[in-house]
C-alpha cells in the first residue's frame, strides 16, 4: 500500500472532470462513510492486508442474479513451478457477497 503523502499531487482536475473536490479519509473515517458494497470490500481487503494478513486475490462476479466471490489460489491461477517449501494452497469456496 502506497502512503498518501507519497502518491499526493498538486495538479488539479480541469473543470468539469470528475473528482474535483478529493479528499483523503482515515480507514476508520472511510468504513464510517455511506459507500458502495464493492468499496466497502475493498477497503476490508486493504486493512487485512495492512495488517499483515496472508489474504489470496479476490476474483468478483456477477453470476446467477447475484455477486460470487471466489479467493484465487496458485491453482486457480494455473501457477505449478512454486517454490517447493511453499505451503500447499487452500481453496476457498465460492461465496455470495453480502
């Protein structure tokens, strides 16, 4: 994760373009806010890895009326030359969002 006052910029969206008025919230003060789902999920994913939690990649889908969320594994991801003393992945099953 990037700290903010790394990756702030001076320059200014031109009129009319989106996020014109940024602004940079605390995790705390950002799960306290009115958000999406898909943000709120986000910003879970974020403060498990912050906290230096081994969390697998999330793959998002629409499927079946609803959100999936599946965690993606070396298998998922077709990866088979992994160093040998890696532990054996785990796969999660697939899980509604809510």
């Amino acid at each position: 994760m990037a700290d903010a006052e790394a990756v702030l910029a001076d320059d200014k969206p031109a009129i009319g373009e989106e996020l014109l008025h940024v602004r940079w919230f605390s995790l705390a003060e950002a799960n306290a806010l009115d958000l999406p789902s898909i943000t709120r999920f986000v910003l879970k994913e974020v403060e498990a890895r912050l906290a230096g939690e081994a969390v697998q990649p999330p793959f998002l889908r629409w499927s079946r009326g609803s959100h999936t969320l599946e965690r993606l594994t070396r298998l998922t991801l077709g990866f088979h030359a992994w160093h040998s003393t890696a532990p054996e992945p785990r796969g999660i099953p697939s899980q509604p969002l809510g």
